[in-house]
C-alpha cells in the first residue's frame, strides 16, 4: 500500500542522486558539469522542501491546530539547508573544489539527519493524520 507521504520519500533518494552526482563532478573539477547537476538538486531540492512546506506541513498544522513542534524544526532546517546550498553556489562560482566539497559534507550529514526525522517521525504522523487523498505526487510536480 502506498502511503501519503511515500512519493517524498521516493523524492528523497531522487534528490540524493542529484547531489551525488554534482559532487563527483567538483571533485573531478568539471565546473560546466557540476554546475548543471547543482542546478538539478538545488531545483529538486527546492520543489521538495516547497512541497513540505506549502501543502503537507501546512494541512499537519491545520489538523493538530498548531505550527509548534515537528513541523517547526523542519522548517528550521530547511532554512539551514537552504544556507549551505548559497555557500555552495559560492564555491562552485569560484571553482573552490575544497570550499564546495567541504559544505557538501555538511549539507549531507544535516540532509541525513534531516530525512531520518521526516521518515520515521514526521512522515508517520502525517499519515496517520491526514486525509489520503492529498496528492504529494502532484504537489512536487507543481513545484519542480
């Protein structure tokens, strides 16, 4: 059975991918490279925590009746995410292999983490909670 929030799990791994991909190429110091596949995980990334923050924490608030809680430290954290993905621009406009490989590590150990709490907390409650008939699916096409 597919659950509410299986497509951004599914998202997850996709966004994981991209990433990998934009940091084998700095590593191999192929910036025209990097640049584009920056550019694909930052917009997947983006639709993502806009889908999140838009539709399903917005509907979660809506039906606990408040924005305290889970929802709060994720939106938290997007907000540092969204930080280190500017200080990774930076580095990549500077072709800084070290700079960019240095805030790739960070942004993977906090987009880790992050997940975990989304995937075993967040995303449980959700479907427990929410009405199945809200389309995450279309929600993250609308945003990519």
């Amino acid at each position: 059975m597919t659950t509410l929030t299986q497509p951004l799990q599914d998202h997850h791994k996709h966004c994981d991918e991209l990433f990998a991909v934009a940091e084998e190429r700095a590593h191999a110091e192929d910036w025209p490279g990097c640049a584009e596949a920056f550019a694909a995980f930052g917009g997947e990334l983006e639709a993502h925590f806009g889908a999140e923050e838009q539709v399903l924490f917005t509907a979660l608030e809506a039906a606990t009746g408040t924005a305290a809680g889970p929802t709060q430290v994720m939106r938290s954290e997007h907000a540092q995410m969204r930080e280190l993905l500017k200080q990774m621009a930076a580095a990549l406009q500077q072709r800084d292999r070290q700079a960019f490989a240095g805030t790739a590590e960070t942004l993977l150990i906090l987009m880790e983490q992050h997940n975990m709490k989304e995937e075993h907390i967040l995303y449980p409650i959700c479907n427990n909670s929410l009405d199945s008939s809200l389309d995450m699916t279309q929600a993250l096409c609308a945003r990519a």
